[in-house]
C-alpha cells in the first residue's frame, strides 16, 4: 500500500504482484460468495441448462432403464457404447447424468446392467476404465450392493484382455467378479429372456456376423478386404493382361 498526498486531495494505489498469479478481481469488485452445491444429492429441481445435457443425454439412449428383468429378478440397466460419445461428453457430466438416472429411475431392489460392446469404437465410444471406477466407487454402498451382475455382450479379445490384465487392479473386487462374458446374444437368453430388454438392430447383424466368422471374437479377420466376394472377371483380367505383356516382348 502507498499513499501519495497532494494540495487538494489524498488517494490510494494499491500495487499487486501480478507475477505470482494472483487474481486481482476479488479486490476490485465486490462479488457475492459462490454456493459451491454438492451433485451427489442431485437435487430434483436441475438447473436449465443441466436438464437440456441430460435431455441430450437421454436422446443418445447409451444408458437407460429396461422395462423387463433378468431370471433373477433383477431390473436391467442397458448400455449401448456405440450410442456414447467419448469425445464431447465429460467425465464429471457422465457421473452427474448416471446418478441422476438411478435415483430417479431405479426403484427398489436388485438390478443388473447389460452393456452391449458391440463395434464399439475406443477412441470415440470409450470413457475409459478409470472413469467408470470412478463412477461406481462413488456410487453408495447401498446400490453396489443392489446391482448383482454386468452382462457383457461382444466382449472382443481386446477387451477380455485389458479386463483380466488390469481389470483386477482398477476396478473392485466386488464389481470384477459381477462381470459376465457373453459372446453371443444366444447365452444372453440363458440369463434374461427373449423381449425383456430391446436389442438394437445393429448389435443383432453384429451378432449374425459374429456366428458366421467366428475367428473374429479373437481379432483374427480371415478375408479383412473381402476378396472371396470379388467378381471372377477380376482374376481373369489379370490373366489376360500378364499374357498381352509377353506377347510383347515375344514380338
């Protein structure tokens, strides 16, 4: 603080360092305290432009309460990973829209989650694997206790081996273990029943392609450029092409 005094008037400048990153708003204006407000109660009265994320979110249908249940009883959560879009929703805003559908939506009891991996693309559909500990770790102990197994659809070799390598360490017990492979929709029905949750039509062709080329569960694609399918006259040209190319040099 310095003062400088004149014949007429006195006044004060106030010198602030602004190299040490210090913030010079606060001691030129007045602003009211913000209200730091905890989302984990999820209030039901959501802000605006919350409700317009989540209604965007909802449009999306990656995560969404089943009207059906498994054999066991147990309400079905459905995940869709190709219908999630990594790379513009948050981390925090997924937490928020996840929490606000269980306590909305969830009623009591069990409850179990089909998540279909089905094309699913890593750079584009995947929030990744420290995200959804994230997620579940700070769900209440309660609902841990409540959801009784995942179901997972077209796990892929990728998948199958990031989890049983690294699954163990960055996920929970008790959420590892609940884990299920399903790599058919056909050992799908030996839990759940046929019509209790919507199967979109994308992950069925999947499934079809999945049964008639079955190596590709292991990442193993036996005709990746589809040559098996190319008209014969491909390789009859050809053939008629290397033979003009030796009369050639016959003449």
């Amino acid at each position: 603080m310095g003062r400088s005094s004149s014949s007429k008037d006195d006044f004060s400048v106030l010198v602030l360092a602004s190299d040490l990153g210090i913030n010079a708003r606060p001691f030129l204006t007045h602003q009211e305290p913000e209200h730091e407000e905890s989302w984990h109660d999820c209030p039901s009265d959501l802000p605006s432009s919350e409700e317009q994320e989540f209604a965007h979110l909802d449009s999306l249908q990656f995560f969404r309460l089943e009207s059906g249940s498994d054999k066991s009883g147990n309400r079905i959560f459905r995940i869709v990973g190709k219908y999630f879009q990594a790379i513009v929703i948050s981390a925090e805003l997924l937490k928020k829209y996840v929490f606000n559908k269980i306590r909305t939506e969830l009623p009591e009891g069990p409850f179990c989650i089909v998540y279909m991996h089905s094309t699913v693309q890593t750079e584009d559909n995947n929030p990744g694997l420290t995200v959804l500990r994230w997620i579940y770790e700070e769900l209440p102990s309660d609902h841990k206790d409540r959801l009784q197994a995942v179901y997972f659809v077209h796990p892929g070799i990728r998948s199958r081996l990031v989890l049983a390598t690294l699954g163990r360490f960055f996920l929970s017990g008790g959420l590892y273990w609940k884990i299920k492979y399903v790599s058919r929709l056909q050992y799908l029905w030996d839990d759940i029943k046929k019509g209790q949750l919507e199967i979109p039509e994308f992950v069925q062709k999947h499934d079809d392609i999945l049964e008639h080329r079955p190596l590709t569960d292991y990442g193993i694609e036996p005709d990746p450029l589809h040559l098996s399918q190319m008209p014969p006259t491909a390789y009859s040209f050809g053939r008629h092409d290397s033979g003009w190319s030796s009369r050639e040099y016959m003449s």
